[in-house]
C-alpha cells in the first residue's frame, strides 16, 4: 500500500464538498464536489507514484533500524 501525506489540493477539494452538503447545494454542484475531490486523489497518487519511480533502486529498500 502506498502512503504518503494528504495534499492541500485534496484537503481543500474536501472541504469545499463538506461546504457544500452543509449548505444543501444543488446535486450537480454536490456531484462535481465529488468528481473534484477523486481527481485531486487521483492526480496526487500519480505524483506520489511518480515520485516513487525516480527514487534511486539502492534507497528503496534500506532497513533503516535505531
């Protein structure tokens, strides 16, 4: 499984659909909030994975132990 922190841009996305439900906006305002909150995950998963390939193979798997 791949964690890495949650970004701004996800956060915001799901805070403007939190906004939104409280104010009972329209189901297409709703809809899209939703359809946001997916691509800001989507698009940080890929950055995350990105991230991850050009990471040099030596540093990938180091067992660090204190």
């Amino acid at each position: 499984m791949l964690v890495y922190p949650i970004p701004h841009a996800v956060t915001q996305a799901r805070v403007q659909l939190v906004a939104d439900q409280t104010e009972k906006a329209p189901s297409h305002v709703i809809r899209e909030d939703v359809l946001n909150v997916a691509a800001a995950k989507n698009e940080a998963e890929r950055q995350a994975l990105a991230e991850l390939k050009e990471a040099p193979a030596h540093e990938e798997h180091l067992d660090v132990k204190a």
